[in-house]
C-alpha cells in the first residue's frame, strides 16, 4: 500500500498466517508485529490452544487470533469441534480448518469433512452471513478468514 494512500508515515503490511504460538518467544512475536505495523492473524491449530494466542493478542491492534481445527488433528482432536462452537463468537478470525487429504483412510476422510462442514455451519451461524456451495472456503463479513487448508476436490 502506498503510504501516501493510508495518510500516515508509513505502509502497513498483513501476514495472514502466522502460527505465533509456535515461536520460542510469542509475547516478542507479538510486540514486534505491532511495532513493525504488521497485521498478523495467529492462527492456532485447535481450540485448546486458542486460548493462549487470544491472551497474547489481547489490546494489540495487529495481532489477531484466529480459532481453528487442523485436518491432520480431526482424528486425534475431533471432539474440539464443540469447544470450536463456543469459542467462535469470541473471535473474528477462522483460520486452519479444511480438508487435507493427506491420508487414504475413508472413515477419516469423512471424519475431516463432517468437521469442516461444521465449521462452516457454525461460522455461518455466528457471522450471520454465509456463502457455500460446497465445503470449500466460506467467506462472511464477520468469520471471514477460513483459509490456509483449502478443499481439495
Ligand atoms: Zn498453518
């Protein structure tokens, strides 16, 4: 962006997809993106761990966590898809979800969907907006962001 657009010194950037809670040092990963100006969606690969990233990303301008459930931890974590529900109004953000396709494994190929398709229910629920054809990325104007693991058909 041209900072002459923004009417401030200097540009701002977006990094949409940062696993901030992976770093040796989140709370730093966090006070840098802010100090650079980076909008940085954290996004988090299963409810339980959510939590901690919201903390992190509490009163900061720029970094913004997002709820998710990863498709390779569907078979280990499926049952989170519950915990997802309750904390989805707590956030904006809906990221690490969808279908990877990484395993031949029927039952669980079918597993990943059921749980994708209920993300994107709930996300539609709690958005008040939702647009889907077929489970593959969901946009509204409140969960907007579901990205990063996109269906393979
Ligand atoms: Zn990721």
């Amino acid at each position: 962006m041209n900072p002459s657009h923004t009417g401030v010194g200097s540009p701002e950037y977006v990094d949409a997809h940062c696993h901030v809670d992976l770093f040796r040092d989140p709370a730093r990963v966090v006070a840098d993106a802010a100090a650079a100006r980076v909008h940085t969606i954290a996004v988090t690969n299963a409810p339980f761990v959510f939590s901690h990233t919201a903390t992190l990303a509490r009163g900061n301008a720029y970094v913004h966590a997002a709820l998710g459930l990863h498709p390779e931890l569907v078979a280990t974590h499926g049952d989170q898809i519950r915990r997802f529900g309750e904390l989805l109004p707590t956030t904006r953000f809906v990221g690490e979800v969808g279908l990877d396709h990484t395993t031949n494994d029927v039952g669980l190929r079918k597993r990943q969907r059921d749980v994708f398709e209920s993300v994107l229910g709930q996300c539609g629920s709690v958005g008040g907006r939702h647009r889907c054809n077929r489970p593959s990325l969901s946009w509204n104007r409140h969960h907007a962001l579901v990205y990063g693991h996109a269906t393979r058909a």
